[in-house]
C-alpha cells in the first residue's frame, strides 16, 4: 500500500485474510505448547505492518510529466501480524519477530508495545543476522542480549540446497 492507502501490489504469499488464519493458527499452537515461563521467537515471512522494517522505499525518479509519480514508500507490511504482535499474550511469550520479505527494509524496529521486529535483508545480497538470547540465571527469564546485521563484501550469488532433498 502507498501513503494513500492504495494497494500497490498484490499480498504475497498470502491474502490478508490468509495469513490472518494461518498466524492465528500457529500462534496458538505455540501458545498451547509452551509452558508459563518459556518464550519464542516469532520468524515469519511478512513483518508487522507499522515496523519501518516493511516500509520498501522507491528509490525510483518521480514523475515529471502526466504520468503518475510512483509512491516514495510501499507499506508491505501486514496489518492483520501488527494486530496479533500486539496481543497482551504475544507481548509476554514472544522475544522478537525476525521476518523478510522486504527486500530494502533491513534493519530494526521497536513496536510501540516493545516488540523488537527484525529484518535481515536479503541473504542473496550476503545480509544476515546475528540475535543473542541469554536465561537470566535467578529467574530463568529468556531475553535478547543483542542484534547485529551483517553484509558480507563482494558475496557471489548464494546457493543454498537441502540435504537429501534429491535423494
């Protein structure tokens, strides 16, 4: 969607409905699973609507003639995963949600709540991301410790293949 709430391309992998079913699914199949003091992290394929970290930024010129001008930020983000992120449940079972999709929003985002959002970026472009988690050795609390992006220099095309997938 554009800063005019215009749909710009169409949701992919899923509708907005789709994955609205398919996150509230899962989310309770995690919530039935853990017990009272485990946590998780959440990594999925779109982010939260509202994170910077799903905004794609047109880097493309702006019109000058009659043609319409492209937006300057694309909101890819999916507002149904902003919803459920903001869940009192998921604010205290979830560390952080590590998601992709957005190819040039790399980087990090504090939801209002205080849900740390991640997007690596791109691994084909040799980006990536180190999260450390550490179990507080009184109370057995998890939390993050740290976040770190990294872009390998100069990576060639990456490759990656499933072991026995061809067996």
């Amino acid at each position: 969607y554009d800063e005019q709430d215009c749909e710009v391309w169409a949701p992919y992998p899923l509708t907005e409905d789709e994955y609205d079913d398919e996150a509230q699914k899962t989310f309770n199949k995690i919530k039935n699973s853990l017990s009272q003091n485990d946590k998780f992290v959440l990594m999925s394929h779109v982010g939260p609507w509202d994170s910077v970290t799903t905004h794609y930024r047109n880097s493309a010129p702006q019109s000058s003639g009659t043609e319409p001008s492209a937006p300057s930020i694309i909101f890819s983000g999916s507002r149904k995963l902003q919803g459920l992120l903001s869940a009192d449940e998921m604010q205290s079972k979830c560390l952080c949600n590590v998601h992709g999709h957005t190819h040039n929003g790399n980087g990090q985002h504090v939801t209002g709540n205080g849900l740390p959002v991640i997007n690596p970026g791109p691994l084909r472009d040799g980006k990536f991301g180190e999260l450390v988690f550490s179990k507080h050795s009184v109370t057995g609390e998890w939390r993050m410790e740290s976040v770190q992006l990294h872009t390998l220099e100069d990576t060639p095309a990456v490759s990656i293949s499933l072991i026995g997938a061809s067996e």
